[in-house]
C-alpha cells in the first residue's frame, strides 16, 4: 500500500480515538450526571490537542513533525493520567486544586460561593468500566497510543 495511504490512515484513526474519549466522558458527565474532578478535566486536553494535529497531519502527511507532535501530546496525557491514578492509588497526594482543605476565605460572600460549588475530590473513583477508573483507562490508552506513534515514527525514518 501507497506510504500516503497509510500515514493518513493513521491520523484518521487516531483523530477517531480522540474523538471518543472526548465525547464518550462528556457524556458520562452530561448524561449519566457524573461530576469530573479537575484532573479529569486536565485529561481532556491532549485529546483535543491531538484531534487538531490529527487534522494537520491528513493535510500535511509528508511532514513527520506532526507525529512528533502527537508523541508528545500523548506522552503529557500518559503523565497527567498516571499522576491521576497515583492519587485514586493514594501513591501521591492530591494537590490543592484537587480538594477545598486548603482554602483560606476571609470574606462571606466568597464563602457562599465555595460552598455553593461543589469541588469533587481526584483520589474519589465515581464512576468505574469494567472495574478500571476512567484515569486507569485514560493511562491504559494513553501508553497503547503512545507506542504506536513511537512505532509509526520509527517505521516512518527507516523509509
């Protein structure tokens, strides 16, 4: 098969997994009314880096920077999801953006506020498939796609 053929193939299938998990946890967040925590926010940004290079890689195949790009991207992924699961694991501690232990309010009105908004902790595990956390699947597929770009890269500097 024609190595243009194959390369755009790739980016199409990885925009398509972007894609998913992008859509697949807005709707466990919109329609199934599970609240995500910061950190499961965080995890989505890689995604809709990745559908933005996945575009420029169709459009622009011949140039394996965008490889590069999507390699990196999936590699923060890969670091943000394990940090994610080092919390739910208790291996790490959560950070402050994570929990409202460490608030220090003086005024009242911003003391209704915070607890009028409900900060959902990242250690707590809400919603599970297949008894894997949505951090532990987001590392899972973070690390598979992570090796195929590697994969894809090597394949591609030994044409």
């Amino acid at each position: 098969m024609n190595k243009f053929f194959e390369i755009k193939n790739f980016y199409i299938t990885i925009f398509f997994i972007s894609l998913s998990s992008i859509i697949i946890a807005l709707y466990i967040e919109f329609f199934l009314g599970y609240e995500p925590c910061k950190l499961c926010i965080y995890q989505r940004v890689p995604y809709i880096i990745a559908i933005i290079f996945t575009f420029l890689g169709v459009s622009y195949s011949k140039n394996i920077i965008w490889l590069y790009a999507l390699l990196l991207t999936f590699f923060s992924s890969l670091i943000i999801s394990g940090y994610h699961v080092g919390i739910e694991k208790e291996i790490f501690k959560e950070f402050s953006g994570c929990t409202s232990d460490s608030i220090n309010i003086i005024d009242k009105n911003e003391l209704l506020k915070l607890l009028n908004s409900k900060v959902n902790s990242c250690k707590n595990v809400d919603f599970k498939f297949f008894g894997l956390s949505l951090a532990t699947i987001n590392f899972l597929l973070s690390f598979v796609i992570f090796l195929l770009i590697f994969k894809v890269i090597k394949n591609e500097k030994n044409r």
